[in-house]
C-alpha cells in the first residue's frame, strides 16, 4: 500500500510539475505515472553509475556537473517516455528542481 501511495504522489508531483512549466509538455496523469516510474528507475540505476565515472569531473567543479547529469537523466526519459516532452536541457534542470520542491512538500503531507 507504502509503495502504491508514493508512486501516486510522485506521479502527481510530476503532473503538477508539467503543468506549471511551459517548456514540459505530458499527455495525461497515466503518463505522469509512467513517467515517476522511469524517472526513479533511471535514478536508481544509472545516476550513481554516472556519477561514479564523472567524479574527477564533478570534484573539479564542485559538484556543479551533478545538475548536468540531472538534466541529462531529465531528457533520457523524455525520451524514452511517449507522450513527455522537455523543449531543453535548460527546462530539464528547471523540472528536476520544481519536481524535487513538489516532492518534498508532498512527502511532508504525507507523514
């Protein structure tokens, strides 16, 4: 039940999210699910590994590349997903960033 509450309140922070940003374009609330899906997949596989093989990188800009690898990750599941789109990679770093306030204050409701 744990896992099926934070899925429809990712997913709706994503909704909100797109709807508030000119520059994302999403579908429908079943594509702002599939969306919350491939987003946490993809940060839970491949950011660590990317940051791992950018560490010299990210240490010389103190942490800076971090939000490029973001905003990448960002536009890899624009990409994958149909019915998402992002015009930029300068509207990628501004989702990741609404998205991550969304979460936050609907992860504070939530507890």
């Amino acid at each position: 039940m744990k896992i099926i509450l934070n899925l429809f309140l990712s997913a709706l922070a994503v909704f909100v999210t797109a709807q508030l940003l000119p520059g994302v374009k999403l579908d429908g609330f079943m594509t702002a699910v599939v969306v919350a899906v491939v987003l946490g997949v993809v940060n839970a596989l491949l950011r660590p590994l990317l940051l791992l093989l950018t560490l010299p990188v990210n240490v010389l800009t103190l942490g800076l590349f971090t939000f490029v690898i973001i905003g990448g990750l960002v536009k890899l599941v624009s990409w994958l997903v149909p019915g998402f789109h992002v015009t930029s990679f300068w509207w990628a770093l501004v989702f990741a960033a609404v998205l991550w306030v969304i979460n936050a204050f609907l992860s504070r409701l939530k507890s």
